[in-house]
C-alpha cells in the first residue's frame, strides 16, 4: 500500500538560530516540539513505518545564502511497560543554499522564500546512499533529500541559518510510502 502526506513545515515560524544542537541526551517520553515527525506507528510485533521522508530547505534574505541541518532519529530503548527510555541518533548532517525560486504569496511558502537548490549531506549514521538520497540539481529548481526512517518512530529535523547568510530557514517534510512491517 502506498501513502504521500501532504508537506508540512518543520517550524511553525523561520528560525534564526545560529548553532545546530551538538547532542541531543536521552529522554523518558517521546520527543516533542519543533521538528518531530512521527514516522511509525507500533502495534505489537506489527509496525506502520513510512518507506521515506523527504525534506525541503528554504529561507529568506536571497539566493545563494547558506543554512546547514542535522537529522535526528527516536526510538525507544525497548516496549515494556517501564518508562521507555528514548535515545536519539544522528542521521543526517549538512548544509544547504538557496536558489532563486520561491514560494507563492499567501502559500505556506511565500514569495519571499526562496528553496534550496543544493544540499550537501556530510555525517549521520544513514549519510550512507544505501539509506538517502539526495537530489541537489544547483539550477535553481527545488533541491530534496529523503530518507529512510525504518524502524525509527520519531525524526526531528533541525535547520539554523549560516554565520553571515540567509537571515530565516525552515524546512518541510512529506513522510511518502506506507507499509506495514514487522518489528
């Protein structure tokens, strides 16, 4: 069977952070917030895991302004019924530019953000191409990069804006393709 969400954005509002979060520690409850995805759902020994994750960079100021992202994945350490110890992994690492295509005024992308059209994946445990692939076409068409969450439940995605360029970046993300898999 097969699925596509419609995208959604990362952040509610464009960030101006200055800094990628280095380690993210371990938590007792799902994480929540900006930039979580839920990418499984878990009954039993049966999981709803979608096949991928695409993601698109985009930002204000102007083409050719820079942004980097870390990917981070969630799971559970394990499903007893004690507190779940939830551990985080980074996925993917990088950078991105924008080029000059935009938005659409009024759109959850507006006319004065402009998508990225070269991402650059460098670290994470998936930057392996057998787990990602990257679309990054420099030409001012909209540049992707989609991942596989396999057995993750939850992906936050995390932009911050380049030392001296872009002044706002966010992304959005359409989790594609539905299965049911066992765990």
């Amino acid at each position: 069977m097969f699925y596509a969400k419609d995208y959604i954005r990362a952040y509610t509002t464009n960030t101006t952070d200055a800094a990628l979060t280095g380690h993210i520690s371990k938590v007792a409850a799902p994480p929540t917030g900006t930039g979580v995805i839920h990418v499984s759902t878990s009954t039993g020994v049966v999981a709803t895991v979608f096949d991928g994750c695409l993601i698109k960079f985009f930002g204000t100021d102007a083409a050719n302004e820079t942004g980097t992202y870390n990917v981070w994945g969630w799971k559970p350490l394990d499903n007893s019924s004690l507190t779940k110890l939830w551990l985080p992994d980074l996925l993917l690492t990088g950078a991105f530019t924008l080029g000059a295509g935009v938005g659409i005024a009024g759109a959850s992308v507006i006319n004065t953000e402009f998508f990225a059209d070269t991402i650059t994946s460098t670290a994470g445990s998936l930057d392996a191409t057998a787990f990602r692939t990257l679309y990054s076409p420099a030409d001012d068409t909209h540049a992707w990069i989609k991942f596989e969450p396999e057995s993750l439940d939850y992906a936050r995605i995390e932009v911050n804006v380049a030392i001296n360029s872009a002044a706002t970046v966010n992304a959005i993300v359409a989790p594609i393709g539905i299965a049911n898999k066992p765990r």
